[in-house]
C-alpha cells in the first residue's frame, strides 16, 4: 500500500564516531520498487574543537564541496533528484542557506522548530501530493498547530515524540494519536522516583514553548497529588537560547537540590554548559534530564561534575524486559541490513523514538489497509480527495473512515502493545521509562540503566542490575536539600539555666575562657553531629531582652539562635522557626510560706450552720421519741425524773449516731426500729464529716493566696505586684489575656531580677516558663514554688531566617532527634534532677493552727464537767475551806 509522502520533522545531534547510524537512514519503498542504494559518505568535514558553526561557515565548508563532489560524481544530472536531509540548528535554518540551495536547484524542506515554518512546509506538501496521513511531527510547539490544519484536510498526525500533555484533549486534537507516551506519565513516574529516594521538592527548568511548559505543569500536578513540592521554575528562552535570570543565584538561593531539565537535547545541552561553568551541577546538585545527550561532548574536567546525572526518557517494550513483536521487528532489521548495512548501528543501539516512529507508520499503514479494504467494490480511489490543489481548499473524501480505523487499530508492535483510548488521544497500553545513571567508563561518561517503570505501577530493578553511582561518586541517595556540612554555622544563644549555663573557667596558666553546658550545648552537639557543620557560639548580651535576641538573626547577627524561645505569631512575622525542641506552657511562681491563718472553728465547716442545726435538732427530735417508747418498759429510766429521762434519752441518741455505746438498753420494738435509724444516719453523717474535715485540713496546709490563673484575672492580687520580664513572649500573653494591653505589671530584666523581687517582697507572684520554673524552684531557690496548673501551652523553637535554604534538613533532622528519643533524653538529663526537699513531704504534718479551735471547745467542754463538780461537792468544799 503506497503512502504517498511521510514528512517527519527532527533534531539531533549528531558526532564524529556516530555517522552513518541514525535509525532514520531506513527507507520504506513499494514491494514491486526496487530497493534504494546508497554509497559510503560523500563527504566528512572535520570541525576543529572550539570552532564556532555559523551559516557562512556551514555553506564554504560543507554545502559547497557536497554539491561539487555530486556534480563531479554526476555530471549529467547534478543535484536534480536529489533530497537534502539536514536538522534545524541555527546554521542549517538561515536564509542565507535557503538561498544557496536554491541557487543549485535544490528544494530543502525542513521543519525548524517555528510553528510558521512547519505550516507553510505541510501547506506545501499538501498541496502537490495526496498526502493521507503525517508521522510527525516531532515536536510538540509544531503539532498543536499541524494537528488542527490536518484536522480540516480530514487526515491523521500519529506523531513519535511530541509529549505534550495538552495533546491528550481528544476534543481539541480528535485527529491525533502518538505512540510516545505523555508527559503526565513521565511526571507520575517522576513523582514515584521522589518518593523512592525519599526527595520532597526539586527545581525544574524548563523551555518556553509547548514541549517545556506542558511537561513542568504536569510534574507540578503530580508533584501535588505526590504531596511533593517544586520549590521554583526556572524558563529557558528557546528565543535567546538563554536562562531567565542568573542562573546560578537561582539554583544557590533554593532548597532544592534536585533540578529536572526539561528540554529538548539541543537547549539541554546549553543549559548543562552554563550550569557547569556556573559550578551548580554535582556534587552539591543532582541533575535529572528528559532527553539524551552525549556526555561526552563537554569538557574532560567536568566528567566528576557530571557523574551521577540521571536521564528520565520514554522506552521501549524490550529495553524493560516486556513482550514486543519481535518477529516484526526482526523483518524491519533485516531488511534495513539488506539494503543498507553500512547504516544499521546494530539492533541494541537503534534509538527508541525510531522504534515510535516505526509503530507510527505501522498504525497508519494498517488503518490505510483497512480503508482501502472496505472500499474495494466502490468506484472511487480509497485515497480520493476533493477540491482544487491549494491546501486549504482540500480534503480527504474517506476522513472519518480513516480515523475511526486509526482510533480502532490495536497490535503488537515493535516498541510493544499499541492501543489508543476512546477518551484521549493518548496510547494507553506499553507505556515505559527508563531511568539511566551518568557514569565513568573506559571511553569516558555514559549513561547506565539502573531502573525501570511500568505505568501504572512503581520503578523497579532491571534484571541485569547496576550500581547507582550518586553525584560525588557516593552510593549514598542524596537528600535532595541544601546541606550544612563543612559550613561555619553562627549560633546565637541567651543565658538561661539550665537551658544555657555560662561557666568561666580559668585554666592553670591563668587564661579565662567560657565553658558551655545545659540543654541548648548539648542540643547544638546532636545537631553537629548529623549534620556535619561547624558551630561558633556566640553568647548574647545579658541586658538583651529575648524579643531583642530573636531580632538578632533577622538582621544578620547570628545565623540562627537556640535558646528558650517561644514560638509566636508576632515573631514569624520577621523569622522563621524550626520544628519544636522543646514542649513549653506558663506556671505561676510564689514565694513559699507555712503560715496557716488561726480559725478556732475552722472544725465545724465540714457542716454548714443549718446543717449543724438540723442534727441537733434531729438529736432532740430522736430523744423525745426514745423517752416516749421507753419511759415505760426500759428499767434505766423507770423511778427518774422527767428531765432526767429526756437527757438520758437525747444522751443515746447522740452515742449511736457518732457511734459511741450509752448506759442503756433498748426494751421496746419501737425503740429498735428507731436505732437502725440513728446507726444509718449517723453512718452517712460521720463519714461525711471525716471527708470533709480532712480536705479542709488539706488546703489549710498550703494556704496560697491564689490557685491559678484565673485568681489572677479576678485581681486577687494587685496587677502592680506581679513581675513579668520585658520583651518576652510571656508579656506578650499578659498584655492579651490578663490586663487586655494595660502595661500594669512590675516591669523586670532578668530572671534573677524576678527571684529577687519575689523573695524581698517587693512582688507576690511571676509567670516562668514550665521547665525552668520546675528547674529553680527544685534545685536553686528551694522557698519558691509552683502555684495551679500550667496554662497557654506553646513551644520553644530554634530560631532561623525567613525562607533559609536548609529549614527542611533542619526540620528532619530535630524530627530524627525526637523520634530517637534524644530530646527526651536531654530533658530527663537537664529537668529531672532535684536538691531541694520535696514540698508535698514539708506540707504532710498539721500543725496546732489548724485544730486550735478544736481544743478551745474542749477546754470550754472540759470546764463544764468540773463546775457541775464542784456545785456537787460545794459544802464539802466549803467545810474544807471555811
């Protein structure tokens, strides 16, 4: 089946050692036409290195002696019949080449990258030859234009290469198909490579046309969904041939240290070249590119910077181990050896976008065979057009026919399973990558297979596996992020013990120098110690307030400062914060005191006055019911006085609710059921008393003039007696939850300013920080303590620049030290310890204050007993004085 014209549209690089096997030097021709012949190269021009290749240079050099030794090889007919296949450098695509072609009676067409170009181009060939169909074209700024002017002539564009995920949009492009895959598979499998290697963020660089932008918006897409970031995009302007931008201030001044290029091997070129001499390529950066290029190409004393570069690019079936049409594949070698054997690289070095390409033109010759197939008994050619010549004014007479067929056509080809969706343009089945290493070899730098992907599915070892040689020649994967190791680091800290406790130490030769110890020293040695860099501590002022010292870092001071910092809004305002080191809330401390204020009936609160009054009652109310069931029939109150009854029956009341016996027993029913009754509730009554009693003692041991927080907010102590110290977070919830902006409070410096004032007397309460408060009133001023519980919960971070490049490293890393169980560690180390006497064991003794009033009573009790003694005993008493 005869195609009529094919027009494919390409760029490559081409190299001395590499001429004569480009997989596009195959040839398809008619099965009666007799095969093509070729003959060994005309010409080989040797371009010494550094030499720069302009269009004058390209026509005096290579396009003149060309069409002198043709006309010398072919006197009669010249350059006539003749095509000129060359690429669309910027030397090949100059007008003035145009001309001189011309002027030798060549046609030259090309596509070159401008979408103009490639249309007049298409224009052209449609309109002096039936052309059914296009391979091509190959890059994805030419095909959104070729695909919708195909679309109008009825004809489909199956392109090998053109990637561009806005391709896929079936409605928009309903006459194209690509056998290549899209780059929203190339961003998914990139996506799952950042998820293997534990990567989070990546700068992309990409060109400013179709190609470049689709494929950065779709790795920024599946970076999203990946909950990975893309810290910047960089643009080259395929224009200038040029970086938007420095490009090194760009790469140096982001966190990312991965970088993915995604561009076409000529600006991948350039942009590597200008990363190389910007000194941004490895060890400090890993480089992914989307297309290959001869690494050998640059310079030999960049071959280290360039070790462990990886290459993300489209494979085909038998590069990943999976089913392909051999047979099919072996006929298309073979004939390819036959006819021309001088070109053929041999079956493992032939591209795979000619692979693409070869199923390309397998989809449109079967879809034409099908065509034709259906239409052998009608009058008209299947290949039929109508309208005049001009381009515009054309179309193909069977187009939904075709393209139903093109849509519909499923086989084994030789790059492995074609199908195309019925939603998208996109081929849906046999869509695989390759992930290829930069490595040393005996001929320099190559790129080594280390991974495969099958779409869906994740990257996997290839069977023949090799070793991943990393930037640096490390086999270590990299972090991804700006590293600190070997860089001098600035560390601001603030006296604050036991957090940061500042020792002068003199030495036997008399010199004086400063020892560091507490929990930030031993923090900034874990740091070290994961994170390589080289710390100078530099110790602040000890009149610097610690909104003053967080400052410090945003102005340059101090690369970053360590110490018990708050974390707050206000703060974020100016600086960065690193995940939190150390859990942090507000206590309240006091000056310690045993004096308990003398209550001489502090024992009759348990009960209130009505309660007290309702029992006594109760007492009378059970006597006079005992007196009148037992006045009669009970021995013990037989031949007594009326009085002497009621007493004696209130007395038993009494005994039997607090559970003391009485002189008497019960001799009636009556009396019994009414004693269960006394028993019962003086079994509640006694245990409820008991209870409370004992609470009230309790809290009279410790008689705080507050209990928490909210006693302060009520103003049970004058807002003028509590010391909060200056420009820290902790005036900062003070002026927003307890005096609502008033600056009322006694304004102090230091921590030992607050000590002070709190055991002179000069304030009755502070707010501390809970660790440290537990800290001094545990181990320095044993006469201060803890008042309620905790409150405004926060956190102590370490202090950083805004957007400071190695935030995230030092963000894992404290996440490492937490989970390792090193941060708990250091606070059991530095807040557990105590030497002074534990509080709750001084307040376990009650001391005579509180039961004072307790005896009081009994004395008064005590008295009564003697005075009836006496009154009895009076004439006795009188004889024995008188």
């Amino acid at each position: 089946m005869p195609i009529c014209d094919v027009m494919i549209g390409d760029e490559s690089w081409f190299y001395h050692e590499e001429i004569g096997r480009k997989s596009s030097n195959v040839a398809w021709v008619a099965k009666e036409d007799p095969p093509p012949t070729s003959t060994s190269p005309v010409i080989i021009h040797h371009i010494a290195r550094e030499r720069t290749v302009d269009h004058q240079y390209y026509i005096d050099n290579c396009l003149q002696p060309l069409v002198n030794e043709i006309k010398h090889q072919r006197p009669s007919c010249g350059t006539r019949g003749i095509k000129l296949l060359h690429d669309n450098g910027k030397p090949h695509a100059h007008q003035a080449i145009s001309d001189y072609l011309e002027s030798e009676g060549w046609q030259a067409e090309q596509t070159t990258g401008n979408i103009i170009d490639a249309m007049n181009i298409m224009c052209h060939a449609i309109s002096v030859s039936n052309v059914v169909g296009v391979v091509g074209p190959a890059l994805s700024r030419e095909t959104q234009v070729i695909a919708p002017f195909d679309e109008k002539l009825g004809i489909p564009v199956i392109s090998y290469s053109a990637t561009n995920p806005d391709l896929s949009d079936q409605n928009a492009y309903p006459n194209f198909h690509r056998t290549v895959a899209s780059d929203f598979v190339a961003a998914a499998a990139l996506a799952k490579l950042f998820i293997r290697y534990n990567w989070t963020t990546c700068t992309i660089i990409y060109q400013n046309d179709a190609f470049g932008t689709g494929g950065a918006n779709a790795i920024s897409n599946a970076f999203n969904n990946s909950r990975l970031t893309v810290s910047q995009m960089i643009v080259f302007d395929i224009a200038i041939l040029s970086i938007r931008g420095d490009l090194k201030s760009l790469l140096i001044n982001a966190a990312a240290r991965i970088v993915v290029l995604w561009a076409e091997s000529l600006y991948t070129y350039l942009i590597l070249q200008e990363a190389l001499d910007s000194n941004v390529v490895g060890p400090q950066f890993t480089w992914i590119i989307s297309n290959t290029i001869s690494l050998n190409s640059f310079n030999q004393t960049f071959y280290d910077n360039l070790i462990g570069m990886f290459l993300i690019e489209p494979a085909v079936g038998s590069v990943v181990n999976a089913t392909i049409n051999a047979t099919l594949l072996d006929a298309a070698y073979s004939i390819w050896q036959q006819y021309e054997p001088e070109s053929f690289p041999g079956s493992m070095n032939v591209d795979n976008y000619a692979l693409f390409a070869f199923d390309a033109t397998w989809t449109l010759i079967q879809s034409l065979q099908q065509l034709c197939a259906s239409k052998i008994n009608t009058s008209s050619s299947c290949l039929s057009f109508i309208g005049s010549s001009y381009c515009f004014d054309r179309h193909f007479i069977h187009s939904k026919l075709l393209l139903d067929a093109v849509s519909r056509t499923e086989f084994l080809g030789v790059s492995g399973p074609i199908q195309f969706s019925d939603n998208v343009t996109d081929r849906i089945t046999g869509l695989y990558y390759s992930a290829k290493n930069a490595q040393p070899s005996s001929n320099g730098l190559n790129f080594v297979p280390v991974l495969e992907y099958f779409y869906p599915r994740d990257w996997r070892i290839p069977i023949k596996e090799n070793v991943i040689v990393w930037p640096g020649r490390t086999l270590t994967p990299p972090s991804g992020l700006a590293l600190l190791e070997g860089i001098n680091l600035r560390i601001g800290v603030i006296e604050a013990v036991p957090f940061t406790i500042v020792e002068k130490v003199t030495n036997p030769s008399g010199q004086t120098t400063i020892k560091y110890s507490g929990y930030v020293p031993d923090l900034i040695e874990l740091l070290r110690n994961k994170m390589k860099f080289i710390p100078i501590i530099e110790l602040a002022p000890s009149n610097m307030s610690y909104d003053k010292f967080v400052q410090s870092v945003s102005t340059g001071v101090y690369d970053i400062a360590i110490g018990d910092v708050t974390v707050t809004s206000a703060r974020r305002e100016y600086v960065g914060f690193s995940n939190a080191i150390f859990d942090n809330s507000l206590r309240i401390i006091m000056r310690t005191t045993s004096t308990v204020k003398i209550d001489l009936f502090s024992f009759l609160k348990p009960f209130s006055r009505n309660l007290w009054l309702l029992f006594f009652g109760t007492l009378i109310y059970a006597g006079i019911l005992i007196w009148i069931a037992e006045r009669k029939d009970n021995e013990a109150l037989q031949n007594r006085s009326i009085l002497y009854q009621i007493v004696m029956s209130i007395w038993y009341s009494f005994g039997n609710i607090v559970g003391y016996g009485v002189d008497f027993e019960i001799a009636t029913s009556a009396g019994r059921l009414l004693t269960a009754g006394l028993y019962i509730l003086g079994l509640i009554l006694v245990a409820s008393y008991t209870a409370n009693l004992a609470s009230d003692l309790t809290i009279a041991k410790s008689n705080n003039i507050i209990s928490g927080i909210d006693d302060i907010k009520n103003g049970k102590i004058p807002l003028n007696r509590i010391g909060i110290l200056a420009g820290s977070a902790i005036e900062d919830y003070y002026l927003g939850e307890v005096s609502n902006g008033v600056r009322n409070f006694h304004p102090l410096q230091t921590y030992d300013d607050i000590y002070h004032s709190l055991l002179a007397g000069i304030i009755d309460a502070s707010f501390l920080d809970d660790g440290l408060a537990e800290y001094i009133t545990n181990n320095i001023h044993c006469n201060l303590t803890i008042i309620g519980n905790d409150f405004d919960k926060s956190s102590y971070g370490i202090v950083i620049p805004q957007h400071w490049l190695h935030a995230q490293v030092l963000d894992v890393t404290i996440l490492q030290l937490k989970e390792g169980g090193d941060l708990e560690n250091l606070r059991h180390k530095w807040f557990d310890m105590q030497t002074c006497p534990d509080s709750s064991q001084i307040l376990t003794e009650i001391g005579i204050e509180a039961t004072s009033g307790l005896f009081l009573v009994f004395g008064v009790i005590s008295t009564l007993p003697l005075l009836l003694f006496a009154w009895k005993e009076r004439q006795n008493i009188k004889n024995r004085l008188f």
